[in-house]
C-alpha cells in the first residue's frame, strides 16, 4: 500500500530520498522554505517554514515518516537555525506518529582513535558536534519514553551526484577539471571515509522502514577510506582528466583565511577529521539493513553530474 512520507530539505539526500520513494510508489512531499520544484517527478512540493512547528505538524499530519533532511546551508548559521529546527521537527513527530527518520553527520563523535562505530560515545566537545549529538540525544530520549519512533544515519563527507560546492572533493574539482591545482584542508594523504549520497538516502528510508532499526545510530554503508588526493584524482580520471597537484592547508594557514573567510572560520574546530585517519565502521548497518555501498567507480562518476 502506498504510504506518504513528508521529506525536509531538498539538498542532496533529500532529493534523493523523495526519488527513492517515489519509484517505489510511495506519495511524497518535500518541504522547503521556498518549496521550489526539486526535478523529483512525481512529488509534491510545499513551502513551509519548517521550524514552525505548527505548520509542520499539520503537514505531516498522516504521513508514515517524517524524514529530516535538512541542512542550514550557512555553517555560520547552525547555532541560530538549528535548534528551533530540530525542537519543530521531533514536535511534528510526537504529534503525528511519523517514524522520525534523521539524517545526521559524524560530528557527535568527535576526535576517535580508530574507525568510527556507533558503540563509542557522542564526546565532540565543539559547537557543532555538541549541537548535533544534543539534536539525537533528544529524539533518542523521546524514543524510549514511547512519544516517538526515530532513528538517525551518520554519514561521513558526501560525494555523488549534486553535493555542489560545500563538499570537499566537489568544492575544488571544477578547477581541476580545468587543470589547476587544488588546495584541500589538513593532510591530503590520510585515509578518509567519503560517502555518495544516494547511500545515505538509501540508508535513510531502509533504516525508517524497519521498526527493529529504530531507537539508535546507523553508520551509513561507505566505500573502503581513500586519501583525499586520491579521492580527487580518481573523479578526475572518471572524466578522463590528469591527476593535478594537491596541496593540504596546515592548521596555521586554516587559521589564516579564516580571518576572512567565515566558512573556513566555521572549519578550524573541525579541522581533527583532515590531520588524522577519519574512517567509518559501517558493519552494522550492512549487516542489519543488508545494504552495500555504490561501488568506488561508479560515485566517481555520480560525482561529476552538475559540475561545470
């Protein structure tokens, strides 16, 4: 039977969530402050304010999931958008029984020693990590006190088709693809997990499907870690292209720009995922949802759709 599912956010993963849902023959809307058409044939759009948690509620009234996949684009923005956005969203859940399906980021675990697995404490100690691991904590707490269904997927950085220029591959590969060389944060030759997309939103809706999912962290299928250089220089030879040189930004020089860049600024308590492995442990999740990641070539390709 055909179900409706409320999508939020119409970045990456939520395009992909509501392209996903509506091949299966699922009735989908996606939010949006402008409720601008995302090119999802077959889904409806609604402007909506979605930290207004009247309105959204009234949206979601009667949807099977209420799928969180927002993402304040201006990371200078988090502190102030999302913590009425995130209040809204887990209300709109209580209200309505949607399973409360949330994408999130690695950020809640902060600095590891050794792979990412969703066993080890969410211990960031800086402003975005805490913010994100306070969001889950406080669904989870709703969870187990039987107002809400919800689950979370943490992905590490995107790659795939649309991720646009706020992703780290994608942020330098239009100068690459012309040749020039690429400046990227911290050390370039480090093991790195990326994520495509489309294996987070095929995570997402699996993970919101299963009941037996619900109540935890799912660490979202990913491709074996690639150094940063070598994650470029294979988006680059899927469209045929020279490798070109790759130089990493020290701490220093991130500190630098960031005097006047306000997105590097945002960066430099970040900056522990680019000076040392940043890997995901992602059994649990292939084993319990029995999904496998796209295979390494093929997001190469899926990278390259969009970019000039």
């Amino acid at each position: 039977m055909s179900q409706h599912h409320l999508v939020v956010g119409a970045g990456p993963v939520g395009r992909h969530v509501a392209a996903l849902l509506v091949g299966r023959g699922d009735r989908v809307t996606v939010a949006t402050r402008s409720g601008r058409d995302t090119g999802v044939g077959g889904a409806a759009h609604l402007a909506l304010d979605a930290s207004d948690a009247d309105a959204l509620t009234r949206a979601a009234e009667g949807a099977a999931v209420l799928h969180n996949c927002a993402n304040p684009g201006d990371y200078t923005q988090w502190a102030a958008a999302w913590p009425p956005l995130a209040a809204a969203l887990l209300t709109a859940a209580e209200r309505t029984g949607a399973v409360y399906a949330i994408t999130g980021n690695l950020y809640p675990y902060g600095p590891v020693d050794g792979p990412m697995h969703e066993g080890l404490p969410d211990a960031a100690t800086d402003a975005k990590g805490v913010l994100r691991a306070r969001m889950w904590q406080d669904a989870l707490d709703a969870h187990r006190a039987g107002r809400v269904r919800a689950v979370e997927v943490r992905a590490s950085d995107y790659m795939g088709s649309g991720t646009g220029q706020n992703a780290h591959v994608t942020r330098v590969l239009p100068a690459a693809l012309r040749g020039k060389g690429a400046r990227m944060i911290g050390r370039t030759d480090l093991p790195h997990t990326f994520t495509d997309v489309l294996d987070v939103a095929r995570t997402l809706v699996a993970a919101a499907d299963d009941p037996s999912a619900h109540g935890r962290t799912w660490n979202v299928p990913s491709n074996p870690p690639v150094s940063q250089a070598q994650a470029l220089t294979d988006v680059l030879a899927a469209a045929d292209r020279p490798p070109v040189r790759v130089h990493g930004l020290s701490g220093a020089a991130v500190g630098t720009l960031g005097l006047v860049s306000p997105m590097l600024r945002e960066m430099v308590p970040l900056q522990y995922q680019w000076t040392a492995p940043y890997v995901l442990d992602d059994a649990a999740a292939r084993a319990h949802l029995r999904l496998e990641p796209t295979p390494w070539d093929e997001v190469c390709r899926r990278t390259l759709v969009g970019i000039a």
